[in-house]
C-alpha cells in the first residue's frame, strides 16, 4: 500500500489496543486515521496473551472499561462478520478468608451497579460450577457468570476489518522510527516515508517507553514503566476434561484462586496455568540485557523453576492437573505500570499526544481502552472518569528504579487486596519534606502522596505499627485511637500538620487575570484575598478545583492536590496564552496548616502577621524570622492558617510552630474533619463524572459573566432543568469499616446512589458519608448503604456540612 503523507490521527502499535483505538475512531467518524505496525498485527504482547476476560476489576474505571469491552466481543463477530473464538464460560474466584470474602462483596456491588451479576458462593454452591476442584478450605467464593476466554488474534483481526470497514487505514510492516513537530502538527517518521497529523498515539505495547523517548524533546518525560516476563503452561490433553466438555456442550469454568495468585482454565481440552508468582524476574532492565530492536512473535526461554510453589498448589486445589504433562510454556514480555493500571490517556506535557499501553491485561481491557482513548482525543474528555489510568498520575517521582520496583511488587501482588489503611512499602521516600526526620522521629506513619512522605498519624510507644496491621478492611486499627486523640487536639487546642507536595502554580504576566476568567467557571479574587476556583470540561463537569491566591492584578498563585500536579499543569499550559508566564514551584515551597481554636494565641508567640486580617486574606509576614505567607484558610474546619514556607526554610519554621505548643496530627485526622465539613477531594468527590451542579458546586458558577469558559453552555442548559441528582451528607449507622468508594446506597430496595468518600467524624461522633443520589430522594430520607456486603441505616442530611454550619469557629 501507498502510506498516506498526512492523517487526522497516527497510531503507533498493532496490538489489540492500538487496533481497537483505530476500531472506535474509524466507527465514530474518524476515518482519516492511520495505525502504523513495525510487523504484523498482534506481534507485540497481543499474540502470546492467554485472552482471558473477566468483568471482575476492583477499580471501578477499570471496570467499566471492561465491562464495556466485553459486550463488545459478544457482538463481534456478527457485527464485522468475523470469527472469533470467545467462550464465555463463567468463572470462580476462590477466598480463603472473611476478608478476602469482603472484597469480593464490595465488587459485586460494583458490578450491580453496572447492570452486571455476581454471585457470592459458599464452597458448595462453588463446587457445583466447577466440580473438579477441592473446596474444604474455602471460605467461599465469587461467581461471574460472563467471565471467559477470546482468541487474542482473532479478536483484533476482527477489530481490524471493523475499523477498516469504516476508512482506518493500515501500514503493516511500517515502522515508526520517530517524531517531530513542525508548525504545530505532528510529523510522524517511517522507513516508508512521513506522515502530517494533529495528534499521535502511543500504543507501543512493551515497546512505549522506547516511542516515549521521542517526545522528551518536545516536553515528555521518561515512560514510567517495566516489561515483566509473564509465564502460564498448557498441560497435555485430559480425558475427563474432555468427557465433562462433550457431556456438557461446553467448557469448564475458569479457576482463579486469587489467595495463591493464579489462574486455572480449559484450552481445548487441557488445562492452562497462569501463576502470579513472588519470585517474578523482570525483563530487558539490565545493561547486559537490553530490549532487542525487534522481538516480534518471540518468547523467553521457559523459567518454571518460578512457578513450582504455584503448580503444587494448583494441582492439590484441581488434582487433574498432575494427571497429564506439560504440552508447551509460554514465557514472554507484558508491560507494566508502576501499580499494574494501564496507560490511557494525554501524554504529559506533550501537546496534541495521547498513550495507550502498559495493559498488563490488554485482550480483556483492549475494547473499551479503544473506546476510552478515542474519546479523549475527539472530546478531550471521556465518559467514565478515568484518573486511575490517567497517564499523568505519574510525575518525576517515577523513574526507572521506582518503575521497576513497583512493577516487581504490584506483579507479586497482582490479587492482593488493597486495604484503605495499607501503604505499599516498595519504592519510598521518593520526596521527602524537611521536617520528614522530625516526623517519623514523632511517630510519624507515612504515606505517599504524589511520591511525597506525609505522616497518616502518629504512634506513641507501644502501638502496633507492623504492616501486617493494616491488612484489614476495619477502621479499627492501631491508628484509630490516635486519630481521634488529633481530632480532640485540633479541636480543642491547636494542631499542625505538614502538607508536603501541593501543586503550587505561579501563574503571571499582562493578560493573566483576563486569561483565567476564560478558563474558571467562576470570579477570581480580589488582590490581598483567595477563593476556589473550578475548571470544567465541555460538558460542565467538573475537571479540577484549585485554591486561587491573588497577590496583584495579574499575579497569582494556583495550589491544587499533590497527585493533580502534571494534569493541572497541562490544563493550564494549554488553555493560557504564551505571554503569561506559567511557573510551577510544587518543590519550591512546602505548606503546614495550624488550626484550631487556640491557633491564633499559638501563632502570635512567633509571627509578626496581622492574626485579625479575615477568613480567605493571605499576607506576607514571617515565623521564627524566616518569610512565610500566611493564608487565613483550614481544611480541617477550625480557626486556622495555612504557613507557606521556602523548602530551605520549612524545618525551622515547623520547629517554631511546634515548639509554640503546637501538636501534630495526619492526614487521617484531617480526612476525617474536612468530612465533617462536607468539603470535597479531588478524584474522590470532585470526578469528571459528575457536573458541577450536581455536586453543588453552582456558587462557584457565574454564568452572566462575558467569558465564555470551558463548559458555559453546558452548565447553562442544564441550570434550566431539574437535577436528576445531587450530592448529599449521611450520617450512617456505624458498623466496624467505612463505606467505600462506590459504595451503593438503597431506598426503599432500589438502589438511588453512590457513596463517594466516608469516615468516622469524631467531633460530632457520627460515620459519615459523602454520597451522590437520586434528586428525587428528599432532606431527611431513611437509605441503606452498602458496606462490604452488609447493609447499614443512613440518613440524608440537610446541610453538608455537619460541623460547626455557619462557621463561627472558622471564621472566629
């Protein structure tokens, strides 16, 4: 074929994500888009992958994308009219213990809410699907009845006719060998000539972080992943499979015994083994080792001294399996992530650039990454909000060593569950603040956040502080106690915190007032004062929130969550003009909130600042000597102010806070006040999701305002109907855990919403949930919540804002 010289859309990759971005693209309209493959398609991970395809996903935005590119695959078939192997067999997921039992009811709450069954089983009814396996040590288990097997390369020849059905073009071997930007466009670069596009996507497989190297010089960054070598074995033909299979009209269901990590399923009539072991090696990261230029269609040498734990296991739970040998092995490169979630998304800092790669599990997830890629690109938005596989939740924390150590764990850990209290202890210390010694020095337990250490609370001599202790779904761990002692602390007395790593934005220059109001969906502050501002998306959800600090007429500094630091940056480079100058100073300063109601007594004893300027000033002065700017503002709901101290001066300014009588508390302590209050987190409350107005957030809308921002009409045709919902504050009947993310809420015995973050509030001594429901369900309506399976009383409260309503003590 002769190669287009120029296209609407390049995509780098022929694996079954690239083909299915291609697939959705061509489908939606999009048909000036062409796919570049060095080889043929499927080369890449595509063609060794076992094609497993499960809905289950204890991510929910992973799951939606699953979900949806299973429907997808059902469908196929007719739809290009293309044959593909894909048996949906249905398949068993093993817990061995109550907790891992708890996990599996909060995903089965997850899929209710997409429309999907899963079952909760007890051993027997276990058995009853998959009669070949020992169940006397089972706790129980879960049943997806859609779960199942597809044919890798069938499945994306056939999203290749589809996606060529519809204009896509093609280039089989035609390798991309690199990029450049010329009056900005993309000029993508082949053996067979260049081609002219407005965007490109990365959709290299375990080859992205190598196609990631050409855009460092056009303001990317090092791909922040590792290729794993990833073994599973087929056993030689079984009779009473076969028997079972001829009986029954179709296959046995898979296996997953998440507890010893792997996966057990028919192939023909054999039996395929797919371990997650420990001892896993990762590939290609050594300088004696290095990625070979080509590695199409090619395999590892076999490794299964690193499966035998895992091959005894399999073969006590499902004896079968020792009947026979091993017909072949098949060891060979998947890409991972440094927490194991795909790639999908703008590439940071790249104008016009888009990644869609590090699928450790790519057939199950490719259909809907098409999908959710594809919307990026033509909407700038997607329809599910999908932060997790954001490819800017990475910033420059996230190196080779990180990228490597992470993927060594998450790969160890691929079914472990992820407890709210649990810090993965790989790769740490990344970013530390300089108060980090004194922290830990005081008990401090960290976490990470963006790469930055931040105490979560601190123990006092003799608490439990094992990792082992917080491999629980309670919130009654060693910490509990603590966390209410530094809620009673900042209540009743003065407490501080450091708060290490927020995104902090310089943003100046003439024009840079007038630039914002065409972006915020609302009013800046006056000079000497500070409000949030909120950006949404075309739509008129919501994008992102910052605190908004204005020290001139056209200077400002923007401060948003640590983790939103490369996706606000992006947000702001690409919607202000070049002549306002866009600093980020993230590293440069480091913030500590001193709050509560003796604050104002404590700070006086080291500051010269004005402690009787109002509720949102902020003013230069200084603590301990050193400059500071004090920001009259508290998270936790108290009388307080945030101290914004240089990096080179943070330490001594904490110690003179400290020193004044000031005592620390975590961020679990805050957490559980900003609840109270009813403000809202970013990725937790605050999602893409959801609109503004319905998250209540329409004062922060100034819709007769003359710029016309991101969103305006949106926002404008739906303030001119009733809600269909709204975000509420429960106050729930208190069980032993907090309701999690996505949490169902019942009334009446239909499910009417989601809870969105919860806690324990100890200062009005009530579990709290912040949640999204049915506009139709009233101030004071008796619901249900979901809490891991058990459903516990709530009910809807008038005001968000539990704690102190009309903020006397904040504004005191």
């Amino acid at each position: 074929m002769t190669l287009p010289s120029s296209a609407r859309v390049v995509i780098i990759g022929g694996g079954v994500v690239g083909v299915s971005a291609l697939y959705h693209l061509a489908k939606a309209g999009w048909s000036d888009c062409v796919l570049l493959e060095k080889n043929e398609l499927t080369a890449g991970s595509t063609w060794h992958a076992a094609g497993n395809c499960p809905n289950f996903a204890a991510n929910y935005g992973v799951m939606n994308m699953q979900r949806y590119g299973l429907e997808l695959y059902r469908g196929l078939a007719a739809e290009v009219d293309y044959p593909i192997n894909y048996h949906v067999t249905g398949a068993v997921r093993l817990a061995h213990s109550h907790k891992r039992m708890m996990e599996f009811e909060r995903v089965r709450g997850l899929a209710a809410h997409m429309g999907l069954q899963m079952d909760i089983c007890t051993p027997d009814e276990l058995q009853a699907h998959m009669p070949f396996m020992e169940t006397h040590d089972l706790e129980g288990g879960l049943w997806d009845p859609l779960d199942g097997d597809i044919d890798p390369s069938q499945v994306t020849q056939a999203l290749a006719k589809g996606a060529r059905a519809h204009g896509g073009t093609i280039a089989r071997f035609t390798p991309a060998t690199g990029v450049s930007r010329q009056n900005g466009e993309w000029v993508v670069h082949t053996e067979k000539g260049d081609i002219r596009c407005e965007y490109v996507v990365n959709a290299a497989g375990y080859y992205a972080a190598r196609v990631g190297d050409w855009f460092i010089p056009h303001g990317g960054r090092d791909v922040p992943m590792t290729v794993m070598s990833h073994q599973y074995f087929l056993t030689e033909a079984i009779p009473e499979i076969k028997a079972w299979t001829e009986a029954n009209g179709r296959k046995v269901p898979m296996l997953r015994d998440v507890d010893s990590s792997y996966y057990l399923r028919q192939d023909t009539y054999s039996l395929n083994l797919g371990p997650y072991e420990r001892n896993c090696q990762a590939a290609w990261v050594t300088a004696d080792d290095q990625m070979p230029d080509d590695f199409s269609f090619q395999l590892y040498p076999d490794d299964l001294d690193r499966l035998e734990w895992y091959i005894e296991d399999a073969m006590a739970r499902v004896p079968l399996l020792g009947t026979q040998g091993v017909q072949r092995n098949i060891n060979g490169p998947i890409p991972y992530a440094p927490d194991g979630l795909p790639m999908i998304g703008p590439m940071p800092g790249v104008p016009n650039a888009f990644e869609a790669h590090s699928f450790t599990f790519g057939i199950a997830q490719g259909g809907g990454a098409g999908k959710v890629i594809s919307e990026w690109i033509m909407h700038g938005h997607t329809e599910w909000d999908m932060w997790s596989c954001d490819p800017r939740r990475y910033t420059g924390h996230a190196d080779a060593q990180f990228s490597l150590g992470k993927a060594l764990e998450t790969y160890g850990h691929e079914y472990a569950m992820h407890f709210p209290h649990h810090e993965w202890p790989s790769e740490r210390n990344k970013k530390l603040s300089p108060n980090h010694e004194r922290l830990v020095a005081d008990g401090g337990q960290m976490g990470a956040y963006n790469g930055w250490e931040r105490a979560n609370w601190f123990a006092k001599p003799g608490d439990d502080t094992s990792e082992e202790a917080t491999l629980t779904w309670d919130r009654n761990g060693p910490w509990e106690v603590r966390m209410r002692e530094e809620v009673e602390a900042v209540r009743d007395g003065a407490g501080v915190i450091d708060l290490c790593g927020f995104s902090r934005f310089s943003v100046s220059g003439a024009g840079a007032a007038e630039a914002l109001r065409g972006l915020v969906t609302g009013a800046l502050p006056k000079v000497g004062r500070m409000n949030l501002i909120y950006i949404a998306d075309t739509r008129g959800h919501v994008r992102t929130e910052m605190s908004c600090i204005r020290h001139g007429e056209d200077d400002f500094t923007l401060m948003t969550a640590a983790v939103a630091q490369w996706h606000d940056f992006d947000i702001l480079r690409a919607h202000l003009p070049d002549s306002v100058s866009i600093t980020d100073r993230s590293a440069d300063v480091v913030a500590m909130l001193v709050t509560g109601p003796k604050s104002r007594d404590l700070l006086s004893k080291v500051t010269d600042a004005d402690l009787s300027l109002g509720w949102l000033s902020h003013q230069q002065a200084t603590v301990a000597g050193k400059p500071v700017m004090l920001a009259r503002v508290s998270f936790a709901g108290e009388l307080g102010w945030e101290v914004h101290a240089a990096t080179s001066d943070a330490a001594e300014v904490y110690d003179a806070i400290r020193g004044a009588g000031a005592v620390p508390f975590g961020m679990y302590a805050l957490n559980s006040m900003r609840i109270e209050k009813g403000y809202l987190t970013w990725k937790g409350d605050l999602s893409s999701d959801y609109s503004l107005l319905e998250t209540g957030l329409g004062r922060f809308v100034k819709l007769d305002k003359p710029q016309d921002f991101p969103g305006k009409a949106a926002i404008a045709e739906e303030a001119g109907k009733p809600l269909t919902r709204r975000m509420v504050t429960l106050i729930v009947e208190p069980g032993q855990q907090d309701a999690p993310y996505m949490a169902a809420v019942f009334a009446n015995g239909t499910r009417v919403g989601e809870v969105l973050s919860a806690a324990y509030g100890y200062r009005v001594g009530e579990a709290i949930a912040i949640a999204m429901l049915d506009a139709t369900v009233p101030d004071g309506a008796t619901v249900e919540v979901e809490v891991y399976g058990q459903r516990h009383g709530a009910t809807v409260q008038p005001d968000s804002c539990l704690w102190d309503a009309d903020n006397a003590r904040i504004r005191a």
